[in-house]
C-alpha cells in the first residue's frame, strides 16, 4: 500500500505541473493568463515583462485533486489484477 500511496502523490505533483503549462483562461477575461486545471495556480500577466504569479493554496488544491485521482485509479489497478 505504501508504494501506491507513493506512486499516487507522484502522480499527482507531476500530473499537477504537467497542467501548469494548460492555459485555462476564461473567454473574455484580459489582462492575464491563467494556467493549472481544475485550478488555476499560475498567473501570468500580459505585460511587456511578465513575471508569473503562483497561488500557492490552489496549487496544493490542484495536488491533493491528482492525488486522489491517481490513487483511485491504482487501486482499482490493483484490485483487477488479483
């Protein structure tokens, strides 16, 4: 159980970073982009220099989100290959 529980946070820090290069800006917003999906964790504004800005709660939101749906996913793994 230990190395699922360490394969599923895996997972999810990776699958949550891997999402921080998704542009998930809402149609009609200006002035910044936002990315990371099923929150949007990093903000980047559209200026000459932009600097992106990161929201740290969302960003363990995203994690906790890809942990879980990782962990799932290998336990079921796990129970249909018994």
């Amino acid at each position: 159980m230990k190395k699922v529980l360490a394969a599923s946070l895996v997972a999810g820090v990776v699958i949550t970073l891997v999402t921080g290069f998704i542009n998930t800006t809402p149609s009609g917003l200006l002035g910044a982009t936002w990315y990371g999906w099923p929150f949007a964790w990093r903000i980047v504004p559209v200026v000459l220099n932009p600097v992106a800005n990161y929201d740290i709660p969302k960003l363990v939101a995203d994690i906790v989100v890809w942990f879980v749906v990782a962990l799932v996913i290998l336990i079921i793994i796990q129970k249909f290959r018994k």
